[in-house]
C-alpha cells in the first residue's frame, strides 16, 4: 500500500453502547455491531472506530479501562471482536481501537497494586503526593495542587491507607498513569503490539497531549471565588509529549508490513503544535484531533453557552486548513460521543434539519483532512429533549449539575437547559434503525432514552431515499476516483489530495449554518 493511502480513507466512528443491542439487556455490543456492517458497507466506509469496549467499571462508559486486553462480557467477548475484526477486513474495511493510556481505572491490578503501599514496586505507575505542608491531610486545600478535574472538584484524591494524595485529570475512578516511568511505558507498548497483532488496523488515542506532566507540579491560577483552577498548562503538550510519541513509534509501529493510522485526540493543541505531532518525518501520528472549532461557543466552560458566530467557525476551520496544508494532518469531524448533534449544534434541526445535514456533510467532506463520521450522522440526528437531570447519564453533566446544585450560585434551570443543549449524552441515544419499538435498537429497556423523532427519522426510512441525509454521507459514490472502485474515496476533495483547500464559505451560506433557534 502506498505510504499516503491512508489519507483517503473515511472514518466512521463506533460507539458500541448505544449502536445496536443483540441481546436485549439495553446496552448496544459487539454483535450489534456484526448484525449491522451492511449499512456500514453500502456507506462506504474505510474505516471503524470503536470506542472502548475494554473491561471496566463503567464510571466514565468505558474510558475506565480495568483490563486492556479483554472484553468487557456487557459488550461481549474477545471471539466476538475477533469475529468483528475479520469480517470488517473481508469487507475491504479496517478497524481502529480507542486507546485509553493517559489513565486507567481504579480498579486495574496496575493501580491497586499501586495504592497497597508506598514501597509496592508498581507505586511510581501513578501519580503520588504528599499533601500541602501546613494544611490538614484530606480537607479542602490539601491537594499537591489546586488543580480541577475535568469531571468538577479536585484533581487529586486523598488516600488515607498510604497517607498520599494521587492525580486523577478526570474521575476519582481513572488515576493518571505516570509516564515519566519507562515501565508504565513498556507495558503499554506491549499491549499495543498484542492489539495489532490479533488484527487491529490502528488506535484513536484519547486524551494523548496529557501524557506528559510538568513534574514540579506548579499550581493554577485559581477561579474567581474558588481556591481551584484549571491547571491545563500544566499536562497538556508537555514537554516530553513529542519523545513519548517518537518513542511510541519506534516500539510499536516501526517495521509493520501495513501502515497503522494513528489518531491523537488532543485538547487545547495549537495548529503549530499539531504541525509537530503529525509532520512525516517526525514518525509520531498520522493525525490530531482538536478542539478550537467545538469551543467557539464556551463562555467559561461548556455549559456557559454564548453565540456561536459563523464568521468565527469559517475563521477557525480556514486556519487549520492553511496551517496544516503540506505539512500536518487533520481530523474533520463535526460531533463525536463527546459533542452534541452537529445539526441540532451547528444547524437548524426543525425544517431545515434534512438540508442541514446534508451541507454540515459536504462541508466536512471537501476540507483537506480525514472525515469522521460519527453515527447516526447519516440519518441527520439531533438532539434529544432532555430536560430533567434524570434524562441524563453522562459523569460530566450529573457531577457539574451536583457541585452547582450544592453550590447554590447558579439558576438550576438555565443550567438543565444548557445542558440539554451541550451534554455529552446527546450524542449517546440509542442509533435509530427504524419505526418499531425504541427506534429497532433494542427488544430490552434503553440504557438512555430514544430520541422520540425516531418515527420519521431514521435508517429504514432512508433506504432507497436519494435525497435523505444519508446521501451526503454516501462516502464511496460522492468520493471515489476514476481509477477506483465505487466503495473508496480518493482523497479530501474530488480533484486529489494537492488540491488546494476549500474553505467552508464556498459551501455553506450563512442561513443553513447557523444556531438552532430555541423550540
């Protein structure tokens, strides 16, 4: 395969709880996944991303990973990847594993091991501290640092058995491993290479620009009226991030018969960053994903929402396209299991909604870039009327919702509407295969609620429908060549992937990308 083959494909992301359940117990899992790659196929896609389907705990849905060399039995077993493995090569497709290595769960043999005792051999995996001198061990300000979560409080959490605090970016339950030990970095290097070995085609890896900590630790500047703060310059792109990746090459992908896509997800990367982490030459990954043109309508977090203004959206998407032409690589994507529905975000989802899927498609489509499509994108879903705080399942939105409500600073109110708007659980309902019962996803009782427009919206409706969203996202037939087959497309735009880079004005007028209006 040529060594730029790679940058044809399309990626269709995979997140299997809410995909498709095949044995009625509400959870979507693998042989949900096996039952529908026909519609995969007749997409066209090139390649699958699956997000973890790992052992775990399930504190943050799978990004806890307890096991990274076994299945979780609520998804399956590892007969059935590997069954979903060879039936997705048989169909000319590849399959690409989320990759969780910044932290793992509380409850891998790792980090118990780790929080036995302070002279265990595995205590230095982890991030372990002593508390704040001065300050009463386990009480508010003890904290190494003062550091939030990315999932609300502290970043770090007392352990009273070893006397120790130890770091955790997000949830209590996913401590960071320390990558500044080289065994932490061993053990995780031969796991990789177990995965590909067992036929995975490469690896979206979550969070990989925290990897690497400043190691003196140094504290934030705190929020106003809180001792707190984000302390992101302080573990995002640090300084041996870039050595970490080289290395991660050399040990893992170096010498492969076939290339392995490498996929960073990468917060707060900057596009001269980005140009770093992908160039060739460099031999650290294929592409980033990042987040400048997700936040354009943060106020001081997600759930402080102001006016998304198209001009920003064109600015910020004409700039990775000419930062990163000839140089780096993108992902294109519009939504993830992280982001709300891009038409309900990004678009109109009442009369418009068809019209504006189908030009958010073509927009992403024509950007020089990998294209990520992430399901049920294809059936124009939007979001779901979530109102109450027991519509919601996502970690993120009911510790946010509980610190706020304990708080008493903010109008509960404005906040659940916000959320309805931005949480992560929009894009999580349950994939809508047809008109019977909870949209033909599951016999069983949904793990979260359908989206109620499952009636009229969805796959079933729009076979055979020419002018249905899914025909924006008819990867093969909109992307192939002259010289190839229907199913692969041939590069970021039609005319080759030199072809200079279109920017989202020449597609998109302001009327159809806009701001949903409020219903």
């Amino acid at each position: 395969m040529p060594n730029d083959q790679w940058r044809r494909w399309v990626v269709y992301q995979v997140y299997p709880r809410s995909f498709a359940d095949s044995d009625a117990d509400g959870v979507g899992d693998l042989r949900g996944v096996l039952g529908r790659l026909d519609h995969l196929q007749r997409l066209g896609v090139d390649v699958v991303w699956l997000s973890p389907v790992y052992r775990s705990p399930m504190n943050d849905n799978g990004y806890d990973i307890s096991d990274y060399q076994d299945v979780d039995p609520l998804f399956g077993t590892l007969a059935d990847l590997d069954e979903l493995i060879t039936d997705l090569h048989a169909r000319g497709m590849r399959l690409v594993m989320d990759l969780v290595v910044n932290h793992t769960s509380d409850e891998h043999p790792w980090f118990i091991e780790s929080r036995s005792s302070r002279d265990n051999p595995k205590r230095d995996w982890y991030w372990w501290r002593e508390p704040r001198p001065g300050v009463t061990p386990g009480s508010s300000g003890a904290e190494p640092t003062n550091w939030e979560s990315l999932f609300s409080g502290p970043a770090w959490t007392w352990d009273e058995p070893t006397g120790q605090y130890y770091l955790h970016i997000f949830s209590p339950k996913q401590p960071d491993l320390n990558w500044e030990n080289p065994e932490v970095r061993r053990a995780i290097y031969a796991m990789m290479r177990w995965w590909l070995d067992r036929g995975v085609d490469g690896f979206r890896m979550d969070v990989i620009d925290m990897i690497s900590k400043d190691t003196s630790l140094p504290d934030a500047v705190p929020r106003p009226g809180s001792r707190y703060g984000r302390g992101d310059q302080y573990f995002t792109c640090g300084p041996r991030n870039h050595e970490f990746l080289r290395e991660m090459y050399h040990e893992v992908f170096a010498g492969r018969a076939v290339h392995v896509l490498t996929v960073g997800e990468m917060p707060g990367v900057t596009i001269p960053q980005a140009v770093l982490f992908t160039a060739p030459g460099r031999r650290e990954l294929d592409m980033v994903f990042q987040f400048e043109h997700v936040q354009l309508d943060f106020g001081a977090d997600k759930f402080d929402l102001r006016p998304l203004r198209l001009p920003a959206l064109k600015a910020s998407m004409a700039d990775w396209q000419a930062g990163l032409a000839g140089c780096g690589w993108n992902s294109l994507y519009w939504d993830n299991h992280d982001q709300p529905r891009a038409v309900s975000r990004f678009g109109d989802d009442g009369a418009h909604r068809v019209a504006s899927a189908k030009t958010l498609a073509t927009v992403l489509h024509l950007h020089q870039g990998t294209p990520y499509v992430y399901q049920g994108d294809e059936l124009g879903m939007v979001n779901a009327p979530f109102a109450e705080i027991g519509d919601f399942r996502d970690i993120e939105t009911l510790n946010y919702h509980a610190q706020a409500a304990a708080r008493g600073d903010v109008d509960l109110a404005t906040l659940l509407r916000a959320m309805g708007k931005m949480s992560r659980d929009q894009a999580r309902t349950p994939v809508q295969w047809d008109a019977s019962a909870n949209a033909g996803f599951t016999t069983g009782t949904p793990w979260i609620a359908v989206n109620p427009d499952y009636v009229t919206v969805n796959a079933a409706a729009q076979v055979g429908h020419r002018r249905g969203p899914a025909a924006g996202n008819r990867l093969g037939r909109r992307h192939r060549g002259p010289d190839q087959p229907a199913r692969h497309r041939t590069g970021p735009a039609a005319a080759g992937p030199q072809a200079p880079p279109l920017g989202i004005g020449h597609l998109a007028p302001g009327p159809v990308i806009t701001r949903s209006r409020p219903r």
